[in-house]
C-alpha cells in the first residue's frame, strides 16, 4: 500500500480504537488502515456494519480503508467481502507469503491484506502496482456482522 500513498500527503498515525478515535474527530482521510485481528481475541466491533459506516463517513472522495486481516484461525475475508457491500463499497483481497518467518531484506512477514473503497481509481491504484490482488467475493447466506449480531463460528477456519 506503501507506494500507492505517497509519504507527502502528510501521514497523520492515530493509535487508539478505531471507532473511538474516529468517532471524537471528523477529519477526512484518503487512507484508514484497521490491524487488530491478528491475536486469537479480535475485537469485533471493529468489524460490524456500524464501524463500516463510520469508517466510510471519514474517508475523502478517494479514500481507501485498508484490513490487515492476517488470522490462524478465523477467515475474515466474508466479513470484509460483506462489509463491503453494506456501504456500497467494492473490495480486494491479497495474501502475501513470505519464505521463512521474516524476509531478511525488508523485515516483511507474511500478511494477509483486504482494501475496499468506493471509487474504483482508488482501488485501481493499489490493485494494479501488485499482482496477487482478487476481488472479495461474499459467502452465500453470510449475515453481515453488526453490532447487536456476529457469530465467530461463521468465519472459523476448518
């Protein structure tokens, strides 16, 4: 995603809980990006319908919400994919493997990662500079999660 941004825009990193930190401000990003799913508690609120809308209310005309979704035991690709369409949002997925546990070079471990945007140039910009990209493709009978209703059986890896 690095290289589809470029550092000049001015890089503004808020730790904090997404919704929480999002919620306080209404500022208009062009790159949200939400990593806290790769631990065996995810925080699912982060994931629900209610979230995908707040996210979508902060981004600018061209904005792009990046998941780093990487997870052992839960496939959250249906959730995104889901997500995706409850805010009118297109998406991708990529999964980035790395040989060994870290790549010596660049530190990079592997990851998998799931973009979506309104604007197709959004996403075109990031699809196209990497191979490996594949649009998110909702599960039949998936629920999108909100946040009165998710199940973590529904998107456990068998």
């Amino acid at each position: 995603l690095e290289d589809a941004f470029p550092h000049e825009a001015g890089v503004r990193h808020v730790l904090g809980d997404a919704r929480f930190e999002l919620a306080r401000d209404d500022v208009k990003y062009t790159l949200l990006v939400v990593d806290a799913f790769s631990s065996d508690a995810i925080p699912m609120h982060l994931i629900t319908r209610e979230a995908a809308a707040l996210y979508a209310s902060r981004l600018d005309e061209n904005g792009v919400l990046a998941f780093h979704i990487s997870n052992h035991n839960l496939d959250l690709s249906p959730v995104l994919a889901s997500l995706a369409a409850s805010i009118d949002f297109r998406g991708y997925e990529k999964e980035v493997f790395v040989e060994g546990e870290i790549d010596p070079k660049t530190g990079a471990t592997s990851s998998h990662w799931a973009v979506l945007a309104k604007d197709e140039l959004a996403l075109a910009r990031i699809v196209s500079k990497h191979r490996g990209w594949k649009p998110l493709v909702a599960k039949p009978g998936f629920v999108t999660f909100t946040d009165d209703r998710s199940s973590i059986f529904s998107i456990l890896r068998r």
